[in-house]
C-alpha cells in the first residue's frame, strides 16, 4: 500500500480512481464496499460494486476539528440489512474510506477513519453520518466524585471476575410477553432481585449478540420473570440461550456484602450532599447566646 503511487497516478492527468468503504461492526462483521462498477479486493476484504452505498464530500480541517462525513444507499439483506440496522448492529462501528486506483489497488490513500454516527431509514434507503476519530474529544472528560460506584460491574476499574460461579448463568429462553417480559425457569439458586440491574445477553438465535439491561428480576412459584429496560429490537424465540449476569445498585453496601469487591469500590459513600449547602447555624444544647 503506498500514497506514493497514487500520487504519482493523480499526476498523470488520466486517472481511474475510485472510493472504498470498510465497515467493521461491533459484533465482528466486516463489509466492503466501493463506487466503482466493478468489484475490489485487498486487505483480505472484497469491497462489493452492487451494494448502492456511497458518500458525500469528505470534511476535514486542522487542529481538533471532527472529520465528518455522510454514507447513504439502498437497504438490501444481502448488503446492509434493516433488521441489522434495527438491532443496533451498526452503532459505533469502525469506518475506513480509501481513494483508490481501481486499476492497480495496491495505490490507494486513507482519507478516513472514525466510526458510523446517526443511522436512519426510510423509503428502502438509508443514511449514516460518519464522525472521525477526534470525535471522543467532544465528550466530557475527568472523574466526578459522586457517592455511588461510577465503575461498570465488570470493568476494568472494577475488577470484578464476572466468570465466578454464582454471578452468572446460561439458559433457554421460554415464552415471552412482549419485547421485554421473559419467563424463565427458576433458577432457585439466586435470590430474588439477584439480576436486577444486571444484563441480559442472548447468545443463539436470530437476536445473538444482542443484550438489554435488567429492570425487575422476580422470583415467585411459578418461576422466574426478567423484566428489560427497552427492547432488543428482534425477536427471542423460545430455545434461544441466554446468559443473565447479576446486577449492581452501585452502593458501597452492594459491593462490600454481593460482590465482597469493596476494594475496589470507584465510589465516595462519605463525600457531604447538596443538603449541607443550606444546613443553617444551630445552638448547642444547653447553651444560650450572650
């Protein structure tokens, strides 16, 4: 791969140059695609011709300024799919965009890398905006000293082994009401609540790679019920395996007595609340003023 070729191909005035898109998704996939008419190939990807994707001008500038771009084409199952689009396949996943003389591919520039921003579709169509890596820079950054944990259960601030026995377990999915009501078996061996808070995680199935945080985690006679914030976006059928991890409130409480992690708690249970801001003078007991 060398910029130096493709320059001295752009200085010839007679150029047969064309753009390439990688898309890796979060979840493994990689996709190629191009505006040429014919197919390409390198890296040990297949960049697809039939795809109908292409792009808008690229934006760049000096200094810490984001890179941007959009991406927009037809949905086809084959390409991009709007069931993919739908389960959150392609969210934040990594972009890469070449110039690239068709004719001798091993010319080629890369002119973007970042990731895909805001997805919509409509009419069979759809439109990505991409951000480029200086994007990151644009959120908030430093510790905030809050009196809960501001690790995530599992990280590496944490350092919690979620792999131990008791924190986690794999089963079939059974019936379900609606998109975020579960019914599982018991499972007896975790207390009640055990996995709220907690994440759902589907590993077989249509929906495989999707997860949802728990809500409610109930355990009656009749077996047990996980509840989800939101739904996954695709259908879990009954036989799909699932994994359940158990979930944290954040409190020193929680992570000394659950998880016995109180080490490495990341939160600041004594730091004064907003209150004492308008606490006023009080008179010791037993005393009076002069």
């Amino acid at each position: 791969m060398t910029a130096a070729a493709l320059l001295a191909h752009l200085g010839t005035g007679t150029t047969t140059v064309c753009r390439a898109w990688a898309v890796t998704r979060t979840d493994g996939v990689v996709l190629g695609f191009t505006d040429h008419d014919r197919e390409l190939s390198f890296e040990g990807i297949v960049f697809r011709a039939d795809s109908g994707i292409t792009a808008r001008a690229l934006a760049q500038a000096t200094g810490l300024a984001v890179d941007n771009s959009e991406a927009y084409g037809a949905l086809r199952s084959d390409a991009i799919a709007e069931a993919d689009i739908v389960a959150g396949r392609y969210d934040g996943a990594d972009v890469r965009a070449w110039l690239v003389n068709w004719a001798d591919p091993e010319a080629r520039l890369l002119q973007f890398r970042g990731t895909l921003g805001e997805l919509a579709r409509t009419g069979g169509a759809f439109t990505a905006e991409l951000r480029g890596l200086s994007e990151p820079l644009n959120q908030a950054q430093g510790h905030v000293y809050l009196a809960h944990c501001t690790a995530v259960l599992g990280d590496a601030r944490c350092r919690f082994d979620m792999a131990q026995s008791g924190y986690r377990v794999e089963v079939a999915a059974g019936e379900s009401a609606g998109d975020t009501l579960f019914r599982l078996p018991a499972l007896a061996e975790f207390d009640d609540r055990w996995f709220e808070k907690g994440r759902l995680s589907v590993l077989t199935g249509a929906a495989a790679g999707l997860w949802g945080s728990i809500k409610n985690d109930r355990l009656d006679t009749a077996g047990r019920s996980v509840e989800l914030w939101q739904g996954l976006r695709v259908p879990v059928a009954p036989g799909d395996l699932l994994r359940l991890e158990a979930g944290c409130d954040r409190r020193a409480e929680t992570c000394r007595l659950k998880f016995q992690n109180f080490a490495n708690f990341r939160g600041f249970p004594h730091v004064p609340g907003e209150d004492w801001l308008t606490i006023s003078p009080m008179k010791a007991a037993g005393r009076t003023s002069a």
